[in-house]
C-alpha cells in the first residue's frame, strides 16, 4: 500500500511537467470584462492591439460602452476604421448602442463618419436607434445626411419610422431633404405611355390596381394624377401621407416615385425608386392615362 502510494504521488509530479499552466485570458476577455488595469498589463506584454479574432477589442469597447478602455486603446495605436465580420466598425457599434461619448472619441481619432457597414452609414445607425447625440457628433463631423442605404432610404426616412422626431427634425434643419431633380413636365409631351404601362406591370402591378371602383389594401392608382394625396377612405396611409398634404400633381409624382423614402420620410411605400428620368416621364405619362377625363399636360 505504501509503495502504491508513493508511486502515485511520483506519477503525479511526473505527470505535472507536462501540463500546460492555462493562459492568461485575450485582450478581448479583458476588454469585454472591463478590466482597464489588465488590458494596460496585455498592451505592455505585447499583445496586438489590431487583431480581429472575429471581432477586434476596440470593438467589442464601443459596443460595451466603455470610453476608459477604448481612448486607451485608440492611444496605443486601435485602428478606429478597421471592420470586422459584416464589414461592423467600431463606429457602428458605438451608435448601435448609443454611447455618444464614444462616437465622438473616434470622429475626433479620425474615424469616417460615412463608412459603410451592413449597407448602412453609421448616420443611418444612430438615426434608428434615436440617438440625438449621437446624430450630432455625425452631423458635425461631415455625415451626408441624404446618404442611401441599398433599398433607397435616408437617415431621416429610418427616424421617422422608429418615432424618433427629435432626431427628424434636426436632419431636417441641417440638410435633409426631397430629391434634388429637374422638373419632369417638359418630358411628358415626347412621354410613351405604352411604355410607362409595361414598366407599370414590373415595378407597380403587383401592390396597386387601376380599376375604378375596386378596393384593394394599397391604393388605387385610378385617378391618381390630380388626386388629392391620402384620399382613399379605404386605404390605411402612412402617418406621414396623411400629413403631406396637397395634391398628386405630375411634379409630386416625379418627386415620389424617384425616390419614396427621401420623398416623403416615414412612408411605408416599400420601392427605391426610378432613377430614369425617361422611365419616370413615361409612368407618369401612363398614369395620366388612368382616368375618364386625363389632367391636361403642363
């Protein structure tokens, strides 16, 4: 028994040297814990203050929010614009979560206040997630305030949906507006309406009929030319038609349909728009169609 044991204890010391003491943990559990003291310790160690081991650690500080770690880390050399997975930035992620003094400390290191991450401006971020603050530190370092995501929306359009009418109403008064196009009225005389009705039935057909008289979810675009905007009892309008005001007028129409969401913020008109200034001139011209008694051409 004794020479078991004794053999036992001498396998266990053997067995010891080959054992890996555990490591310390990565810059990135040390960041994500808060420990400041420790990430000092990790940088002085050497430990690469720009790897991405699926995230980087000045990531994973603006997205905890924590100002302390993320200035020190940016002062031992974090790039502010590096991305990670989804092309995220730290900028992303600091508005994403609405730290505003962490927004500010990576414009004011240089970070691009229209950098792109998930098709989306860091503007566009904050904008949704109605983080006045954090609108402004964007605003005033350069952030184009009608920048588009892919499907079309500003800024703006995202804020007023989420309810955020603080947020829309300074975009309004630093920039944010209609679409910056030419009158459409001296191309509807030389418009083909046969062929705004084929571009009806790919980009329009499927949500909207044009048929008098018929009810139908989205509205009926019968009559639409001269109409009176949000006019149909039996259709539910966006907030923001209802308070839009006025009538549907060729120039309206060009407006609308060039681009819905910069148009008219908060509509729920789910198109990017038509670009084609000859496409738009010949929808409209198509429209104009739509009725027993078509408005006169301007």
């Amino acid at each position: 028994m004794t020479k078991r044991r004794v053999w036992l204890k001498g396998a266990s010391w053997i067995l010891s040297l080959f054992i890996i003491p555990a490591q310390a943990g990565s810059l990135g559990d040390l960041v994500k814990s808060g420990d400041l003291v420790g990430v000092t310790s990790a940088l002085d160690k050497g430990a690469a203050v720009n790897d991405v081991d699926g995230v980087t650690a000045l990531y994973i500080a603006c997205e905890g929010g924590n100002v302390e770690i993320a200035k020190l880390l940016i002062d031992r050399g974090a790039d502010v614009n590096l991305p990670v997975s989804w092309q995220r930035t730290p900028l992303y992620a600091a508005n994403k979560g609405g730290h505003a003094d962490i927004v500010k400390l990576l414009l004011d290191n240089g970070a691009d206040p229209n950098q792109l991450a998930k098709s989306q401006t860091p503007l566009h971020v904050a904008a949704e997630n109605g983080c006045l603050p954090c609108v402004v530190h964007l605003v005033d370092a350069g952030a184009e305030v009608n920048a588009l995501t892919s499907n079309g929306s500003p800024p703006i359009h995202l804020a007023k949906l989420a309810g955020h009418d603080d947020v829309v109403a300074y975009l309004r008064s630093h920039g944010a507006g209609r679409p910056a196009i030419a009158p459409i009225a001296p191309r509807l005389a030389s418009a083909n309406a046969e062929s705004g009705k084929e571009l009806f039935g790919k980009t329009c057909g499927t949500c909207h009929l044009v048929a008098p008289g018929i009810k139908n979810p989205k509205p009926n675009l019968w009559g639409i030319v001269g109409r009176r905007k949000a006019s149909q009892g039996d259709v539910e309008y966006s907030a923001s038609l209802k308070d839009a005001g006025g009538d549907w007028t060729f120039e309206e129409l060009n407006l609308f349909i060039s681009n819905p969401a910069l148009t008219l913020p908060g509509t729920d008109m789910l198109f990017p728009g038509l670009q084609d200034e000859k496409q738009r001139a010949d929808l409209i011209a198509y429209l104009r169609t739509l009725s027993e008694t078509p408005l006169p051409l301007p």
